[in-house]
C-alpha cells in the first residue's frame, strides 16, 4: 500500500490482501505513476460491496500500466466491491491477469481504460436486468462529455459483449478500432475474445 503511493515499478510475487475497513484512508491506491507487474492478486474481502467508502479493491488515480501474468490480477470474493476504479484522469492500461469484481471488473470514473489482454468477469447482480451489464463501466455522465473512455484491443470478457453492451445507455462499443469480437460458448457462459479483424 505505501509503495502504491511513490509509484514506479512495483512487484507482487504473492497475493496481497486489502483492508475491508469502511474508510478512505482504507483505500488500496495509486496515486503516483505506476508500472504495477503482478504475478499474484490483489484480494479483497468478502462483503466489501456494502461499503459506501472503501468498496474497490485498487484505486487509480495516476497513469498506471498492469502486466499481469495468469495468476496475476485483482478478485473481490463474495457479494465484493468493485475491482478497479479509474479517477482523476488517469489512464490505465492492462497486459493480461484475471480481473473479478462484484457487479464491476473495472469503472471508469474519470480517465481512460485501455485493455490489450487479461480475463474480465464480475459477480453479476441479484437483478437479471443489469446481471453482468457493468463488468466493464464508466461514470454515465462522464461518459457522455468524453471524460471516461473505454479502448478494448484484446482480452476475454465473460458474459459481456464490450462491443455491444447496455453499461452507458443502449449498445455502446468500447472496442477499438480494427477489432471484433468472437463469442465463444463454455457451458452456459459466453466468452467475447477481443482480436484484430
């Protein structure tokens, strides 16, 4: 958490295990720019999606790349918060890993998601109407005015097409351009796999 805040390049070799603590000063964050390489996860306890301040496993606030290996990543558990938040206009890219949040894999607040590979799946929720609509989210209204931004040029996404999805209004495309996606059925899952057309 302290390494966090200087930035820089940091490793994790083994999995990392976040406060639950319903506080701010709680909070797991980057706020200096970060090259965050994780050969483990980041894991957040059970229940931490009934917080109201500390409900994401990993807060960015400063441009951040994560090059993440199979058992690298982030997973909330159980009725958990989200995975990762974006704020204050930073920009975060992701290499690979496995990434699971409650109701979110990963929101943009503020800023810009770039996914170039990794493993996107969340806890859908309890209402069949949202289920898995916000695995990869950004603020409606920052959305909207072009503060939060969603570029997809790989990655598999369980049960949520990121290029046609209803997270910001009716069927919004967050991959890129000169991509598609190819659905794949796994028992009764769907996987979307981002590739170049």
């Amino acid at each position: 958490k302290d390494a966090l805040k200087i930035g820089g390049d940091i490793n994790v070799s083994k999995d990392i295990y976040t406060s639950g603590d319903d506080n701010a000063a709680a909070r797991m964050t980057i706020s200096k720019p970060t090259t965050l390489n994780l050969d483990a996860k980041i894991i957040s306890p059970d229940n931490m999606g009934n917080n109201s301040k500390n409900f994401v496993a990993l807060y960015v606030e400063a441009n951040t790349t994560i090059n993440a290996t199979k058992n690298g990543g982030i997973d909330t558990g159980n009725n958990g918060g989200y995975g990762i938040n974006v704020m204050n206009g930073a920009t975060l890219t992701i290499n690979g890993g496995y990434y699971y949040g409650g109701g979110t894999a990963v929101q943009v607040q503020e800023g810009t998601l770039i996914i170039n590979d990794g493993t996107f799946a969340c806890e859908p929720y309890d209402n069949p109407t949202y289920g898995y609509n916000f695995q990869i989210n950004c603020i409606d209204s920052a959305y909207k005015n072009g503060a939060a931004k969603v570029i997809i040029k790989g990655g598999t996404f369980i049960n949520f097409d990121p290029s046609n999805n209803t997270a910001e209004g009716a069927g919004p495309n967050f991959v890129a351009d000169g991509y598609k996606v190819v659905p794949e059925t796994h028992g009764t899952d769907t996987y979307y796999k981002v590739v170049k057309k």
